[in-house]
C-alpha cells in the first residue's frame, strides 16, 4: 500500500474550508518571519488611491502621485540619516498596488534604499508594482491580515486621497487609535490636500452631532505640501521610533 500524502502538503486539503485557519496563521507567521530575516522593526505607510497615474491629469489627480513619489523620497533619505544618527531605521510600506502605492514604492526605490509591499488578491487593479524590493514583496489573501501587517511596525501614516479602500484604511486606523487599541498613542496620522479630505467629511460635524470627542480632531494632520509635512512628522518618527519597538522583547 502506498503512503498516504501529508496533510500539509495535499494543496486541496490546504485550500479547503477546513484549513482556513492553517492559512490565516500562514499569513501571520510568514511575513513576521520575513520582516525578522530582513530586520525591519518600523516603517511609514503610505495609502492612497489605486487608480491615481502620473501621466494621466484629466482630473487633476496626477499631483498626488507626484507629491508621494517626493515625500517617500525625502523620508527614504531621512531613514538613512537617522540610521548614522541613532542606528534606527525605518521603511516605506504600501499595500504594494499601482497608484499612490506605486507612487511611495517608488520614491523610496529612487533614494537607493528597500521598500515593502503588501498586497491583496483582488479580481483587478492589484497587481505589484516594479519597484518593491523583491526580498518585502509580499501577498495576502485576507485584507485583516493584511491590515494587521500594514499597521504593525507603522510609526506613522500617510493617507492621500483615495476612494473607499482608502477610507477604510484611514477610519480603521482611527478607531484602532481612538479606542486604544494600537499600542502607539503617538502615531502621526498625516492627511495630504485639506482641501480634499474637508470637501468630502465634515470632520467637525461629527464633534457638534456628538458622533466624536472634540479631542479626536487631534488624532490626525492635515498637511498640503511636501515640506510642510516633513517639518511636523521627521521628529515625532524619531521620538516614536525611539521609544517603540514590537520586535524588543
């Protein structure tokens, strides 16, 4: 009689119903281990839309990716100046799609250093973009562990506009804040174009309806240039950088 194949390795088995917790846990041990291999402790995320091209401006959008690219950028450089400075570093993250993710990957890709992809299964606009380093291309099937990884080793992030993966990721982020949950209460949440965030949510009608406390209009930043962000996040990520660290015992 042959041998029967190890359940471990029978794909049909792997991908059953059955074994669905055998592949969340895969999707947690995985890029834990990946992270550990390629000593990364923290990163600055970027969201942003998916859909948002450097070339195409029909709807004036193009500015973004072009304000990302930069910003990405300055901070890669910055990540190598606080790394002579302190011996801490950090990396670009994104959710490892076109647009503002391509836009972030991108600007790191351009300062000479490594940049982290995460992305999603999804029946279309997600694909890798080129300039994720290969060794932190990673790929999820679930968008909460996914998310879980996005945010893990965060010290800050940085949301562009974008449409409702955007804002999920934004509000998600918010109320892990908001309610405590994010063992990092000196995150720095950055919101690019003020213009854009307050044409479409009236952030204070939430105060005055009750909905929020006045004080969670403190949980983020709006900035509308490059320069203007960087002076208010580069020394709230070296504070914060100091002092947090998930992978420290």
């Amino acid at each position: 009689m042959t041998k029967a194949q190890k359940a471990y390795k029978d794909q049909e088995f792997i991908n059953s119903r059955d074994a669905r917790l055998l592949r969340i846990i895969s999707e947690y041990i995985a890029p834990e281990a990946k992270f550990k291999a390629n000593d990364v402790h923290h990163t600055v995320v970027f969201f942003g839309s998916a859909r948002i091209k450097p070339e195409d401006d029909a709807l004036g959008t193009a500015k973004y990716y072009l304000a990302a690219q930069k910003m990405a950028e300055e901070l890669a450089h910055y990540s190598t100046q606080l790394k002579e400075e302190t011996g801490d570093n950090f990396y670009i993250c994104t959710g490892g799609g076109p647009g503002i993710m391509e836009a972030a990957n991108r600007g790191a890709r351009d300062a000479g250093e490594k940049t982290i992809g995460l992305n999603i299964s999804l029946p279309f606009e997600q694909n890798p973009n080129p300039y994720i380093s290969d060794e932190l291309n990673m790929e999820f099937h679930y968008f909460f562990m996914r998310k879980l990884w996005l945010l893990y080793h965060a010290k800050a992030v940085i949301v562009f506009p974008g449409g409702f993966g955007t804002f999920d990721e934004l509000f998600e982020t918010l109320t892990l804040i908001q309610t405590k949950k994010m063992a990092k209460p000196d995150i720095s949440v950055m919101l690019y174009d003020s213009s854009y965030w307050k044409g479409l949510i009236n952030f204070q009608m939430l105060v005055d309806k009750g909905m929020i406390s006045a004080e969670d209009l403190y949980l983020f930043h709006f900035f509308d240039t490059v320069d203007d962000g960087l002076k208010f996040l580069k020394p709230r990520l070296k504070d914060i950088i100091a002092t947090v660290d998930h992978f420290i015992p």
